[in-house]
C-alpha cells in the first residue's frame, strides 16, 4: 500500500539516504536475470525462482521477462534453524552456525555438470541424494513444498498451455543442496541454482564474497542495482 511505502522512504530519509527507487523483491528476482531473454534463450521459457531468504521464501514464476505468479511463504531458513537447534539442544546462534557448515560440505556442491547452462556458475544441477540422517527441520520443509505445490497448481489452472519447466533456487539458504533437491523431487521438475553473478568477469577481488563461487543470496541485491530510478 502507499501508506507502507511512504513509511519506507520516511525511514531512508530519516536515516540520509536518498531513495531514487521503490521496487518489490519479486521484481528485482526477475530484472538480475532479465539478461538471460537477450541472447538465443526461449523469449517465453517458464521458470519459477525460488528465493529462499531466513525469514521467508519468495516464489516467482515468469514467462520470459514476464512476470506471472508471485508469492510469499512464511516458512524459511530461520523457522528450520529453531527446530534444529530444539532436536540438537542448541542454541539458535549455534544451530544457524551449524546449519551453514552442513550446507557447505552437502551434495551436489561440489563439481558443475558439463553444461551448466547461463543461470549458475560453479554449481552442480541439483541431483537426488538423500540426507543421511532425520532432518529436524523436515516440518518447515513439508510446509514449503506444500505452499508450493499449491502455486504451480494455480499457474497450471491459469496458464494450461505454459507448464513450469525449472526451478531456480536463489537466497542464502539455497546453499543446502539436500533441502533443494527435496523440495525439486517433490514437485518433479528439474532445478539448479542461480547465479546473478555469472554474466560478470571477476576483475578485483570482492571483501567477503567469493566471485569465483555462486552467489545465489545476491540475486535481489543485483536485481535493485538494474532497476530504474522511479521516484
């Protein structure tokens, strides 16, 4: 609503910063990849990113450049956090530590496929492997998986003719590869991670990022950077 954006800006402005721009989160998923339609790839290929954030997931489903499904789940990497650090007696500081060491020694990290394709860099196509051990955070995951199959339910009815055929997962908790590849085995369709970065030459290095490995959690960073000044 305009009285939310409004306090937005009141709030930039309050703490001197000159807001040039208002854009939702969902948008910007879709302008860090607009590149993508701009070269031989299919003008009306369906995609639905999956931005997987620690307070909630966003989902957005796209023909081409064209945005068509949007929505936000409340169910992300911090409800999973609580429930491994209550199975593991944790605290939450420590599960979240825990949770983010798991998740760079998982599957499917670790060598790309021989044709990684234009959305990922460095990053293996999401395969089947199955996480050795009860997952506590497996509740937050069914949740998901079920407010997803409802969205593709509901593009499907709308749009009969356009079925999704990838998923893209984005956000920093798209690093724990057995939690995407179970969510991409549960609605059956291929997934693989993105990489907003990918287009760009690393020149300098970067102070906390490794360019030369995905960066799935900078896809609404970059996709601001791209947007237009419309205030």
């Amino acid at each position: 609503s305009r009285d939310t954006v409004m306090c937005y800006i009141d709030l930039a402005r309050r703490s001197r910063l000159d807001v040039v721009g208002m854009h939702s989160e969902h948008l910007t998923i879709l302008r860090a990849f607009s590149h993508l339609y701009r070269g031989g790839e299919d003008p009306q290929q369906v995609l639905c990113f999956i931005d997987l954030g620690a307070a909630t997931t966003k989902v957005v489903i796209a023909h081409g450049t064209q945005l068509t499904f949007a929505k936000t789940i409340h169910a992300a990497g911090d409800h999973i956090t609580r429930q491994v650090a209550a199975a593991r007696n944790l605290s939450f500081a420590k599960a979240r530590r825990a949770r983010i060491e798991e998740a760079a020694g998982g599957a499917g990290v670790g060598s790309p496929p021989p044709d990684p394709g234009p959305l990922v860099r460095g990053a293996a196509t999401l395969g089947t492997t199955v996480a050795a051990e009860a997952d506590p955070g497996a509740d937050t995951l069914d949740c998901l998986i079920d407010e997803l199959q409802m969205c593709l339910r509901y593009h499907q009815s709308v749009f009969p003719d356009h079925p999704v055929q990838k998923l893209v997962f984005l956000g920093g908790e798209s690093r724990d590869a057995n939690r995407c590849q179970a969510v991409a085995r549960a609605v059956r369709i291929a997934a693989q991670r993105g990489d907003p970065f990918a287009r760009f030459a690393q020149t300098e290095p970067a102070a906390g990022v490794d360019l030369n490995q995905p960066q799935p959690g900078w896809a609404v960073p970059m996709g601001l950077c791209l947007s237009e000044a419309n205030l």
